[in-house]
C-alpha cells in the first residue's frame, strides 16, 4: 500500500536538530494513514506545534521557557480530545552512575549528583508516546557540569524509530544554564495494525538551572 508525505507546521524559532536523514531545517514527515481512525490520528491536534504553542499561551506559559521544578507537571488540552503532559523528575544519581574517581576532596563533597529526567508525553486517539530527555549532573554552589545526556521512550502502539542525546553546553554558572538535547522520530499504529501508522520526527532541549530547576523549550 503506497504512502505519501505531508509537512507538518513547525516552528522555526524552536527546536530540532540533525536526525537522520532529519536536519534543523527539516519540518516533520507524516505518512498518510490508510483507514479513517489512523486519518483522525494523523489529524491529531496535539501534533500541531503553531496550536500547542497557543494554547500554552492561553495558559500563561511562554513556549520557550517552559519552567518545572521537581514533581511539577503541566497538561494542555485539546478540543478533538487529544492532550500533552510535561513533567519534571530529578533524583539522586544512581550509584553505578557516579564518577568512578569519586574522591573525599572539598568539591566532592560540597557536590551533589543528581539524574534530570523531563519527560513530554502525547496522548492520542489509540495510541501514545512518552519522550524524555535525561542528563546526570553535577552541581556545586551555582555552577553545574552535565556530565551524561541520554533518553528514553515509552509508548503504547508505538515504538521508537530512531532517538540520540546531546551535551549542547556542558558547563554553567549562573546565570547561564547547562543544556542538553534529544531527537529522534517515533511511529503510532492504529491498534497495534502495522500496515496503518503514522510517524513523526521530534526534538525536546532541556535547559538545567543550577538552582536546581529545569526548562523545556518547544520546538518540534
């Protein structure tokens, strides 16, 4: 069955960079679905970046400063029934994650080595997908190291096509943040049907405060 290209809005002030064969100029690619219920998926409006950016706006958020702390989420509704969430998690750094050279040295004491995870989770009509852009990272007073980007992926119906991390600025003192970034392109399937799906390219960047917050700018 024979599928065809379409180009989603994007914004170009925002997001995304080289994926294969994805570049920062790129907008996402969809596949025409072949049945109406993968038709009202690819219609989806939670997949529409120019309307997440204004019902954020509605909310009182700015798009390229979405701000969490720990435990902090934010849901954004949309009228076909279709929704996004955002959270921020950070925990202690797993101890196989640690510096192998930890040493008792001033700094090492005075650090703290904690695990960001902020996570952007689109539900759909039969199917959703759950993107996080993690980072270990090391703060001391108000500085900070990133010392590992990294990602993960949870969907129902859905799988990960393709996904890589970046370190885009590994050290920051105040006011400047650590930042990182993950991209990658994930597929949705009408109730598990691998003939009928629909696909879409993706990038979340991840602004690391050294007070201890985080900030997702979106893009794509």
């Amino acid at each position: 069955m024979k599928k065809r290209s379409l180009l989603m809005p994007s914004l170009a002030a925002l997001l995304l960079v080289p994926v294969a064969p994805a570049s920062a100029s790129e907008t996402p690619r969809v596949h025409t679905p072949s049945n109406a219920m993968q038709a009202k998926l690819a219609t989806s409006q939670a997949m529409d970046t120019e309307l997440e950016v204004k019902k954020l706006k509605e909310l009182g958020q700015d798009p390229e400063k979405l701000q969490f702390k720990d435990g902090q989420s934010l849901e954004v509704k949309f009228d076909d029934g279709s929704r996004i969430v955002y959270s921020l998690e950070i925990t202690p750094t797993s101890k196989e994650n640690l510096p192998k050279n930890l040493t008792q040295s001033d700094a090492d004491i005075q650090a703290t080595y904690k695990t960001y995870t902020l996570r952007k989770q689109y539900f759909y009509v039969t199917a959703n997908a759950n993107i996080s852009v993690k980072a270990d990272i090391k703060h001391e007073g108000r500085s900070l190291t990133v010392r590992r980007a990294y990602h993960g992926f949870q969907g129902t119906f859905a799988k990960n096509d393709k996904q890589s991390s970046r370190i885009i600025r590994k050290n920051a003192t105040s006011p400047k943040m650590g930042i990182t970034e993950t991209s990658g392109q994930f597929t949705l399937y009408a109730f598990g049907n691998i003939a009928d799906y629909y696909t879409r390219s993706y990038v979340l960047r991840m602004d690391i405060d050294t007070a201890g917050f985080a900030q997702l700018r979106v893009m794509q």
